[in-house]
C-alpha cells in the first residue's frame, strides 16, 4: 500500500477521488436535512431523496458501459464533474422547491453513473504495475473513513454556516477533482483498442457485452452471488439505524459511536482484504466473507439478548459495539474480492460494460432490499428481520461453497490433462 501511496499519478487520482467522494458525503446530509426540515412530508421527501440519489446508477449503469469502452475515462469523468458544479450550484436557487430539488438530485445521480463507470474502468490504468486488491482496499476504506467525515462535517457546517455554504464547499470539491483529473494524460487512453469493437452500433456493443461479461465463469458467478448479498445488504442498511436507536434505543451519543464503530469495522475488513486475496482464490474468499458477514448478522440475537440482561447498562453497550465492528467488517471484507474478480477477469475491451452492468446489477438489488427491509421489518420485527437475513446468506453461501469446491477439482482436472497429453 505504501507503494502506491508514493506514485504520483495515484496520488493524483485518490486526491480527486476524495475530493469528489466528500463532496458527495457532506451533501447526502445536507439534503436530507433540508428536505426533512423545510418539506410538509419529511418522511416522503427523505425517501425520494435517497432513491433519487441511488435510482440512475441502478437503471443507467448497463446503458454507460458502452461509452466508457469507447471513450477516455478523463473525458467522462471530467465531464461529469464539470456538470455536477452547475447542479450543485443550482440547487441553492431551488432549496426551497422540493420539486425541483429532486430533479436537480435525479440529475446529479446521472452524472455521478458516468463518474463512478469510468473511475473503476480507470482503476487497472492507474495501478500499473501495482496490485489491483491493494488499490481496491484503499478506495474502499478510504470511502468508509470518507461516510463517517463527510456527515459530520455537513453537519458542522450547517450547524455553525449555512447550508448554502455546503452547497458551495461542495461544488469546489468537484472542480478540484475536476482540475486533478484533468492533469492526468493516462486517462486519455481509449479503452477499446479493437477496431471491430469501435464499428459496432451502440445497441449492438451493449448485447455483445452482456453476452460477453456472462460468457466469463468467475463473472456468471459472481453475478448471481451477489443477489442474495445486496438483497441482504440493502435490507441491513435500512434497519441498523431502526435496531440502533428504536430497538435498543441508543442516546445521541452513543449512536454516534455506534455508527463509528461500524465504520471502523469496515475499514478493517477492506484493508484485510489484500492479504487475504493472497492466500486464497477470489471465489473461496467472496464465500468466506459472505459468511463472515451473514455470521455477523446472526450474531444480533446474543447481543440483543446480552444488552436486555444487563439493563440495557455499560457491559451491553460494550458487546453493541463489538458487534457494529463485526457487522461493519463482514459488509467491508466481501467487497474487495467482488472488485478484484471484476477488475482482473473482465477482457480490456469489455471492461467498462461489466462494471456497468454488475454494479447496476447490485445497485437495484440494494434498492430492493431496502424496500423489502422496511416490509420485513413490519411484519417480523426489525431485529428478526436482520437475523434472519444473516441465517439465509450464510445458508446460500454454504450452497454456493458446493459448486466452488466443484468447480475446483475440475479447474485442477482441465489443467492436468494438456499435461498428460503432452507427455504422450
């Protein structure tokens, strides 16, 4: 990690990356904020807020991937920056419009699509000669560190400045991440090299690419993994704040540290990662941390049981927080292997394509999961529902771990016979 911390140009590209990644994170509280304080129908707005935020990822992802094997990464991300200052910008004239907020929102979320396509299609050009694991668990934690500064800081902000003042930190970061991108010449670089590949019609390159991303085992795989994982995931983010602070009904404080316990907890699962991917195959270590993290989530009934007993005193709070670390570091881990599979085994000319159509993939699992989190929740309790959602994720690990130890012994019998034929 040391290593990639000392390359001038990834030190360029994290810097925009955070610059871009804060922005985001002090805004998300700032307009949640504002749409819960200056709306009629806070809960309403709230929703609509994160969905505008999360929906065009989940419908654009697929249909970016094509632009982003055909044109520079620093083009769109660039481009996306540039429009996110005027978005951001403009949402100061209509703070006041909840309507029109939402748009502006909605349209943000577009741009971001084309943001976060073209940095993870970007990744494999930066890190030459650098490990991919490595480089995927900095950005990763760096993200987590990046959601525990970036609402604390919005909400600095708006407690002692104002909100427009957010609203203009934000769209500064932007054009920092702009100018830093912008500098970078590796970026210029057209991914697709092949020249049938730039002939093909827009259409046509999206259904080659599905069919082609879907043609690579470890990638067939790992889409239909992480169904279950983002489903899982989605209803755990929508009920931990609820389990937090309606169930074992934290105060402020200790929520705070609650959610930055968890926060921790995944920093350390994603900086685990790269040793880990090491030591094990990419396919082993996503099951593994499936597990890890459906464990975690069973855990809840000792912990809830154990918060109950003491009296809800300091022992009880101590085992909440070790179980927001375990929580936080089974969500951090299996992410890192799930990054390196799609970073390492997508073909160059197909690799923006798969990073839109696996993360749109994930992302409208996510968004399924949350609106079957607050259903499930109702019906079943909001513990039950996180507890039972970890026992299903382990049981589908457990099966998935079937077909693995399968697919090995076959992996390791197609390897043998060109072997044994080249003796004869």
């Amino acid at each position: 990690m040391l290593e990639l911390l000392k390359d001038r140009t990834y030190i360029r590209y994290w810097l925009a990356v955070v610059a871009s990644f804060l922005g985001d994170a002090i805004t998300k509280i700032t307009l949640i904020y504002v749409v819960a304080t200056e709306t009629d129908d806070p809960v309403l707005y709230v929703s609509l807020v994160v969905i505008a935020q999360l929906l065009p990822f989940g419908v654009l992802g697929a249909f970016v991937g094509p632009l982003a094997d055909r044109l520079p990464a620093r083009f769109l991300m660039v481009g996306s920056d540039i429009v996110r200052i005027g978005l951001v910008l403009a949402m100061i004239a209509v703070r006041d419009s909840p309507l029109l907020l939402l748009v502006l929102i909605l349209l943000s979320g577009i741009a971001k699509a084309f943001f976060e396509t073209a940095r993870i299609t970007a990744i494999p050009l930066i890190v030459r000669g650098h490990s991919i694991p490595t480089a995927v668990a900095l950005f990763q934690s760096t993200n987590h560190t990046l959601n525990l500064i970036g609402p604390a800081l919005g909400g600095l902000l708006i407690a002692f400045g104002s909100v427009t003042a957010v609203f203009v930190i934000d769209a500064a970061t932007f054009a920092v991440s702009a100018v830093l991108l912008a500098s970078m010449a590796v970026l210029k670089e057209v991914p697709v090299k092949g020249a049938d590949s730039g002939r093909e019609g827009y259409w046509t390159s999206l259904r080659t690419g599905i069919s082609g991303v879907l043609a690579v085992p470890s990638l067939r795989f790992l889409a239909i993994v992480m169904v279950p994982v983002m489903l899982v995931l989605g209803l755990f983010t929508t009920n931990l704040n609820s389990q937090l602070l309606n169930v074992f009904e934290l105060p402020a404080t200790s929520y705070g540290l609650a959610q930055a316990m968890f926060g921790a907890g995944s920093i350390v699962g994603a900086l685990a990662g790269p040793p880990l991917v090491r030591r094990f195959s990419d396919r082993k270590l996503l099951i593994g941390s499936i597990v890890v993290f459906g464990a975690s989530l069973l855990l809840l009934a000792p912990a809830g049981a154990v918060w109950d007993g003491t009296d809800r005193g300091a022992a009880g709070l101590v085992v909440v927080m070790a179980w927001c670390v375990l929580a936080g570091l089974g969500s951090g881990l299996f992410q890192v292997p799930v990054a390196n599979t799609l970073l390492s085994d997508l073909p160059e000319e197909l690799r923006g394509r798969g990073v839109g159509l696996l993360n749109a993939l994930m992302v409208n699992f996510t968004v399924i999961g949350v609106v079957v989190g607050g259903l499930l929740a109702g019906f079943v309790g909001i513990a039950a529902s996180i507890i039972w959602s970890g026992a299903v994720l382990v049981a589908a690990a457990l099966v998935l771990l079937v077909p693995a130890r399968r697919g090995g012994t076959s992996a390791t019998a197609s390897a043998a016979e060109p072997e044994a034929e080249a003796v004869k």
